[in-house]
C-alpha cells in the first residue's frame, strides 16, 4: 500500500466524534429476514461505528457480500464536513495501491492474449526506460522483486519535495525513478515499491496505444459488469465523492491537500464506490466472464531467489489465512483516505471497508477482521491487561540476522529496525541501513504481553491476530532486550 509518515493523533477533537457519532444514525442499516444476521448486522454497525470514532475517521462505508448476493451495505459519518454531506453507500472513496489489483489485472489480460511476456523486459515495451529499472522482468514487477526504489516513500532525489505538491507527468516519474540504483538483484527479495505498479501502467498504455484508465474502464471493468471506477482526476466530476482529510501536527483536522492524479496513477490513483469495488472483487474470482487463464495467474505466488514463496500474487493481492480461511486481499491509503478489500473463496465472501481520512498503519484492515469474525463466528481475541513496561529495554536500533526474507511483510524484510519513545508510547521504524530516513517513519505500538508488542496506531489497540507482532527476547548486563523478533525475522541489538 502507499505509506506515508504517521501523524499523531491528539485528543482536540470532541466535536467531530458528536458528530460522528450523530450521523451513524443518518443512514439506516439493511434488516435482513433471519434474526442470526440481523444481529450480525447490529454487531458489525457497532464495531464499524466504534472504529471510526476510535480513527476520527469523518466517514466510513462497508459493503460486504455473500455467496453473491449483498448481506450489508451501509455508510456512517460525513462525507464532506464543509457542507455537512452524510455519506452513503454510494459514495466514492480513493482506493490507493488496491489501483494495484486492477493494474495487475490489465497486465495479465495482456499476456494471456500473447501481447506482454512475464519474463520480458520492461525496454522491450518502453524502450525509452533508463537502466537498471530497464531490465527488470514484467514478472518481477508485478510481484515487487524487481529491488526499483520506490518512488514515493524511497526519497527519489528528484522527486523527494515534488511529490506532495507539483503536477508530474508520466515521463518525469519514469526517468527520475528507473534510473536509480536497485535496492537489491532483481529476483532476490520482495520490496512493496509503488514504482512497479507505474511502470506497469505505462507499459499497458505502450502496448494497447490507449490511455490507462480507458482501458481499465472498457477492457477490464465493463466484461464483469461491475460498475466504473474514476481516474482521481480532481476535475472530473464523481457523483458523491467523499473529501479527503488529515490531521496536522497540531491534532486539527484539515482538509488533503489536492495533488495530481498522475502522482500515483496506476500505483494508486483509482476512485470507487464500496459497492464497485465489492463487485469487482468477487467477480475476479467467480465471474463466468473471466477468463480463467486470467485467474490463475492473479492467484499466483512466485519464489525469490533467497529463498521462498512471497505472499504476493501477481495479482496484487495478499494471499494469506484467517480463522483458518484462505484470504486474498490487499490495504489502500491515500494522504486523505484509507481502504481494504478481501474476499473469502472458501465461504464465497467479500468484505470492503472505505473511509475518508488518511491511517497511519492499522488502518481499515483492523475493522475488515472485526466483520470477518462476526461473519464467521469466530470470538473476538481476549482483552488482555495493561502491562507496565520500561521502554528502555527496547529502545535501539536492531540489525536483522537471519529470517525467511521472502515472505511477505510491511517493509520488505528490511536490515535495520529503529525502536525508539515518540509521545509517551513506544514505536518502530524500518529502513535497509542505520542511516536510512525510513528509520524515523515510526509506526505507534503496544504491548500485548510481556515483551511482546503489537501495532497500534490510530486509536486502535493492537490485534492479537496481526502477523507482525514484535517480540523482545534477551537480556544484555544492563537489562537490555538482546533480540527482536518480527514473525520469521531475526534482529540484533546493535548498540
């Protein structure tokens, strides 16, 4: 997904959760026949109504589908605080990088046709391309191994104060980020870069002759019938585009600053209601117009070259398991809203969640499994009590020793974690070298248990379900934790 530094939360916002919490009211929820969903229901409207209250989110919008047939679509909250706008279900949300999916999808309709080779080079369908991005493979691209920097978070010397504020083109972005040195050998590790999915899109243009979103629009979502999805472009008219928003350093929330569409573009640009995107999804998987062929490969995990499978597909989908479910899914954010899709083959379920204000971390994907819980009626994890901790014994920074570098993780299987007190409460930053600018991105966490911690930005407490939970082991002669655990990675206290 686009990650962008934290934001602290400060508490200098009343007013706004009143009138959240006023507006949940505004749109009624669908009432459904079998008193067993229409408690789900009434439990799923708590929990998305508490979230976004919890994430001062202005609004937050679900659709969520069964078997086919929608089982709840409802909004909470305000669409556009200026003129007061409730949001409804029909309101339209940025998607982020699930753009990513999409983009994927497009790609991978052309190489069934025969017209794009996953072991092709990106030169061989943009021949202008700069090395080193030139040589990387369409299948590393759509996997994230290609090692490109990413554009966006990487700090692209010539991009690093332009991103936020100035109309890039296509051809800027292209030559600023294929230019700069690989972060690893193409092939051998997996790294989340949004540069991949914008040269993906670029070659899709070079190779159809069409503009990207034509092509989204005519070649990818009208065969499924699903609805449209919208460019981002801020001049063209969305009906009931929600605003976008974020708080300063202050806690104050504001309103996004616009920026250009073709910033993220195929990385991260597309707008959608929940329902298209509901419908999309499914539809990728179970849609008699898909081509199966097409399927397959979006439902595919490759190996890296050090070793494993990532739980990316070439799809752009995170395939991975909850409450022993197979899932598919992936996260979306934007500097002024936050989204998430998944669906659920073996029990044919999608769930969709939107909101109109930027997340730091835990984002959408922490209300997606409250639903998916009462769904499938697993229980909530037990609430565990506060700890009392010294935060010096995790503060440092800690070099990674050994783990399964090819599974999928926030930050790619990075070399160095930061850990440090930002604001009372501990948080961690990830970066490839001591030095590295991504140290200071911290993401708030929390301790579940003694030594063990768990992202928890936004308001949110840490889910004890969550993969990437933090794990201290050790003690060095002034008490130090010697180890940190993230899942299969080890790192060392390097003092």
């Amino acid at each position: 997904m686009l990650r962008f530094r934290p934001v602290l939360l400060i508490a200098r916002v009343a007013p706004l959760a009143c009138l959240l919490l006023a507006s949940a009211l505004l749109v009624p929820s669908l009432v459904s026949a079998a008193a067993s969903d229409a408690q789900k229901q009434t439990r799923i409207a708590e929990a998305a109504v508490d979230y976004m209250v919890r994430t001062q989110s202005p609004s937050v919008s679900i659709y969520v589908d069964r078997g086919g047939t929608p089982f709840m679509t409802q909004a909470w909250g305000i669409a556009d605080l200026e003129h007061t706008t409730p949001a409804t279900v029909e309101s339209a949300y940025e998607m982020g990088s699930i753009t990513k999916s999409v983009t994927a999808h497009a790609v991978l309709q052309l190489v069934v046709a025969g017209r794009v080779s996953l072991t092709g080079k990106v030169s061989d369908y943009i021949s202008d391309c700069p090395k080193p991005a030139a040589d990387a493979t369409i299948h590393q691209l759509l996997t994230h191994t290609s090692g490109i920097p990413d554009y966006v978070n990487d700090n692209v010397p010539e991009l690093k104060s332009r991103v936020e504020t100035d109309s890039l083109s296509r051809e800027e972005i292209l030559h600023a980020l294929a230019s700069q040195p690989l972060k690893f050998p193409s092939g051998s590790r997996y790294k989340y870069s949004n540069s991949n999915y914008y040269l993906l899109g670029l070659i899709v243009e070079r190779v159809t002759g069409r503009d990207f979103y034509d092509v989204v629009q005519h070649d990818v979502l009208q065969p499924l019938g699903v609805g449209p999805m919208f460019s981002g472009n801020t001049l063209e008219i969305v009906p009931q585009r929600a605003r976008a928003y974020r708080f300063d350093d202050k806690g104050m929330l504001q309103n996004t600053p616009p920026f250009t569409y073709l910033t993220f573009f195929s990385a991260g640009s597309l707008v959608a209601t929940p329902t298209t995107l509901g419908r999309y999804r499914r539809a990728v998987f179970m849609s008699d117009k898909m081509d199966p062929r097409v399927r397959d490969l979006i439902m595919t995990t490759v190996p890296v070259a050090e070793g494993g499978l990532t739980d990316y597909t070439m799809g752009a989908l995170n395939k991975t398991h909850f409450a022993g479910l197979l899932k598919f899914a992936h996260a979306g954010g934007s500097w002024g809203h936050a989204s998430y899709n998944a669906y659920y083959p073996e029990r044919d379920v999608t769930i969709v969640v939107m909101g109109n204000r930027h997340l730091s971390h835990a984002g959408p994907d922490y209300l997606e499994r409250k639903i998916a819980r009462i769904l499938f009626d697993v229980p909530d994890p037990a609430v565990r009590p506060a700890l009392a901790f010294s935060s010096a014994r995790y503060v440092g920074i800690y070099k990674r020793v050994g783990g399964y570098v090819g599974r999928y993780r926030s930050h790619g299987s990075p070399l160095y974690y930061s850990v440090a007190e930002e604001h009372g409460q501990l948080a961690v930053g990830a970066g490839e070298r001591p030095d590295d600018p991504l140290l200071q991105w911290r993401a708030p966490i929390a301790a579940i248990a003694q030594d063990e911690f768990g992202y928890a930005g936004d308001g949110l407490e840490p889910d004890p379900e969550r993969e990437e939970h933090l794990l201290f082991d050790g003690s060095d002669v002034a008490g130090h934790a010697k180890r940190l655990r993230i899942g299969d990675i080890t790192a060392e206290y390097a003092p």
